[in-house]
C-alpha cells in the first residue's frame, strides 16, 4: 500500500469514528453496473478499510436475474476461471476517496470498492478496472477522457409502499413480479412546467438526494414519455463520471422507495404508450499536460465543407469519430446491454437506428456538437441506454476511439437523413438482439484486444444466459418486467 494510500484511509476512519455513524456500507459494481456489496458497524468497517470484507465470487457470475451462469462446482472451472472456483471468496477493498454520508439512510456511511482476489491480485472482470485500463491506454497518448452524462429514466408512484404486489409473500419468485404503480405526469407533452409541477416533490428528491452527495446535477427536465424525466451533468474526467453514473441510479432508486416512488432505468418500462430511455454519452479527449480539448481545432481545414469532420473537428477527433463508427456494432452490447434495450432503435424516435453521424443531429448515432474554436467541442454517442454500465461504455469508446487513431481512420460525410439511409449491408445497422450484439461484440478486433479475449468471452457467457432465458420465456413481456422492471 502506498504512502498516500495510507494517509487517505487513515482520513476516512476518521471520519468514521467523529461522523457518529453506525453503519457504513462497503459497495461494489458488478458487471450490470449495479451496487452490491455488504454492510457493517462502523466499529468493524474501521478495520475493513485496510483488510477488505469478504465477498462470494459468484457475485461476478451472475446475470440479470442473479443466476449464476457459471457452474463453479464442475471440474474443469480452475482452469476456465482461475480464482472463481468452488464459490471462493474474493475480497472488497475500499477506495477511500468516495466515502460519503448517505442522505437518506440514518446513520450511515457508503464507500465503494473493488474486487481482487485473496493474494491482492485485482480481478481482470471487474468493470471499473477495465476502465482504469482503457484510460491508461489513452494516457499513454497524453491524452485524457471528459465526459458528460444526459440520462432518461422513469419515475412512477407506488400503488402500495409497504403491502404492494412485489412485497407479497405468496407471489414471491425468482425474479419476483414487479411493483404496481401510478404515473407522476401524463407525459407527451416536452418540457411542460405543469409537468414538472406535478412531478416536483419525486424531483425534489433527485435534486437534494444528488446534491448531498457532491454530484454535478445541472437540470431536471419532463421527457416526452408518461412520467418520464431526465438529469443533466456537468463533464467531468470519465472514471468521476462513471462513479457518478452508479452511484445516482442507486441512490435515487433508494431515496425515491423511501418516499413511495418507483425509480426505473430500464429502457422500455413494459406498458403500452411509453417512450424508451436513452443515456446520451458526451465525450471528449483532453491534453493532460495543458488540459486543452483535443478535439477541437482552430479553424475549418482547408477546402472542407460542413458536413466533413475535419470541418469541426481536430485531426485526432475525426480518426476518433471514425473509430467510433468502424467499432459501432462491436461496441453496442456495451452501450445497450438488455435485451429490453433494443426495442429503443426506431425511425424517428430521436434514438439511432444506423451507423453514422451529423452535425448537430439528434437522429444520427454520433452527433458532432459545437465548432472550431469551441472549447465545447466533443461527441455525443446516442447508442446508449440508462441500465448501461458506465465503465463498460465509456471503455469502448476509448478502445474504438484508440483504433480509428492509430489507423488514421477517415469517416464519411456527416448524414442530413439519419433514417433514410439503412442499406442492406448489415454493417450500416445497429444490431436488432442482444444475441446480434454479442456476435458483432466476439467479431470486433479492437474490442478483444482492448477488453481482453477472457473478458470478452466471460462478459458474452454471462448476457448469452440472459438472452436465452429471454427466448425461452413463453411471454416475453412479463420476462422483462421481472427481469428489469423492478430490479434496474
């Protein structure tokens, strides 16, 4: 353990001990971006922040419905998945650095962690150290990642707080049903400050619960969906970014029950006239030494029009947007990765349905924002959805992004049609499955070799599970209200 690292746990027992806290939750993100992790008194949590807290492996096996998709107990698993044999333990260790005192829970304290095995060695699956990873990659370019959060979700009241459908013993299950709820706006009408009004006191919630925890929230807005809404961040550096990301779905999920609201970033909640969730990804590379946008450049290249990238953007920003493009399919599994997600790519629906980018354009995939001399310069991917994990969709970026670089990729002109332009040619379409992602995901060269071919098969193993219990299911609908409804 480093000197500092030292210092900085010291500092937060501290904390611990004059906060008169009682509890501290040690959390960790598991490979579907949600927090798990363990419980304990502060007096116990004082001395876990130096030896970790033991934690079953087969929180890293599981998929959407906590079925463990790996059979732990079958010779031949040391050597499929060393370290994850037999249930053993791994350990939490704490960053020490994202200790806060939770807003809504009395008397406690929250710390994040991550995973390494029993002789220290960090586990390769955990998500976040995939980023870490991916942003070492770019550091070793100079180069640093900014990123910036628009995130739609769901807001609906309980019908019944305490005694409702899901709490119901005799209709417990594996999933268990989702709760039954009301909305909190009519939806189909933008933006509407009667909307708002009507949804204040669930809002208020978001807002006091994010701001007491140091998270950049700039807006709360009405969507254009029945009781949909959406939170607006301020760009920070990405892995501030993710943390953020995993840390605001959990915390107003739990902020909101408390108050009998029902908080879901599923995609496509499974009623009848709803409007999908798009988590829009706003992104830029940094110089780390000058802290400068690289994406941006001056003045227009020469001889260029508008609708060409280097009109708008640097040299290394269009070989990164190209990047993106070429990566887009190998990268979508990480981007939206539910089964539900994939209902969301329709024409006309301010949602991607090709491949392929604009200037300013909300139907088109990647969407260019901003001009030369515009520190704000940057690229909005709109291929994603809120259930995403954070970490794994800002580390395609950058593995996609890195390989447009190195090869000096060009893109093609920018789209003015972003629904009128769906070839036959496969490669122009977003994949329709999840089962369509994973194969263009195990297909996609700089995918493997930035995640890492066990990643990409540990990762493919796990979601191959989901979607086939998915196509098993005799009514989908209600597989995915169990699946995600109440759980994400």
């Amino acid at each position: 353990m480093s000197e500092a690292k030292h210092d900085a746990l010291a500092h937060t027992a501290r904390l611990i001990e004059s906060s008169g806290l009682e509890l501290v939750r040690f959390a960790w993100c598991d490979t579907h971006g949600m927090l798990r992790g363990k419980t304990l008194t502060a007096k116990a949590a004082v001395n876990a922040l130096r030896s970790g807290v033991g934690m079953v492996s087969t929180l890293m096996l599981k998929d959407t419905s906590d079925r463990t998709a790996f059979k732990v107990f079958e010779a031949g698993m040391a050597d499929e998945l060393p370290g994850f044999e037999f249930a053993s333990n791994l350990l939490l260790m704490a960053n020490p650095e994202s200790f806060h005192v939770l807003p809504w829970a009395e008397k406690t304290g929250w710390v994040q962690c991550q995973p390494v095995f029993q002789n220290g060695t960090p586990v390769p699956f955990d998500t976040r150290r995939q980023l870490q990873h991916a942003l070492g990659l770019l550091a070793q370019q100079g180069l640093g990642m900014v990123c910036g959060l628009e995130v739609e979700f769901h807001i609906y009241r309980l019908k019944d707080p305490t005694h409702g459908h899901d709490l119901d013993p005799y209709t417990a299950a594996w999933p268990g049903p989702s709760p039954e709820v009301s909305l909190i706006h009519p939806g189909y009408n933008l933006l509407s400050e009667h909307c708002f009004d009507m949804s204040e006191e669930p809002l208020r919630i978001v807002q006091h619960t994010a701001q007491a925890l140091g998270l950049p929230l700039l807006s709360l807005e009405i969507e254009l969906g029945p009781s949909q809404v959406e939170a607006v961040f301020d760009a920070t550096d990405a892995l501030t970014a993710a943390d953020n990301m995993v840390l605001f779905r959990s915390a107003v999920k739990q902020a909101l029950r408390r108050a009998g609201y029902h908080a879901t970033f599923m995609c496509r909640p499974p009623f009848a006239h709803i409007m999908s969730s798009g988590w829009h990804l706003h992104q830029s590379l940094v110089a780390l030494d000058t802290g400068r946008n690289a994406f941006m450049r001056d003045a227009p290249a020469p001889h260029t029009q508008a609708t060409e990238a280097r009109h708008t953007l640097s040299d290394l920003g269009t070989h990164y947007l190209a990047g993106l493009l070429q990566h887009a399919r190998g990268m979508t599994v990480m981007c939206t990765p539910t089964a539900n997600g994939f209902g969301r790519f329709r024409p006309n629906a301010l949602a991607p349905q090709s491949i392929v980018w604009g200037r300013d354009n909300r139907g088109a995939m990647l969407r260019v924002v901003g001009q030369a001399g515009d520190g704000a310069t940057r690229i909005e991917n709109r291929l994603g959805e809120p259930a995403a994990n954070p970490y794994l969709y800002m580390a395609s970026q950058i593995h996609a992004g890195l390989s447009g670089m190195r090869q000096q990729l060009m893109p093609p002109a920018a789209t003015e049609a972003p629904y009128a332009e769906l070839a036959d040619d496969s490669s122009t379409r977003i994949p329709n499955t999840l089962g369509d992602a994973l194969a263009a995901l195990q297909a996609d060269t700089a995918m493997g070799q930035g995640f890492g071919a066990d990643f990409v098969r540990y990762y493919s193993r796990i979601k191959a599970a989901e979607q086939a219990r998915m196509d098993a299911a005799e009514d989908q609908l209600e597989f995915q209200r169990r699946e995600y409804f109440g759980r994400i």
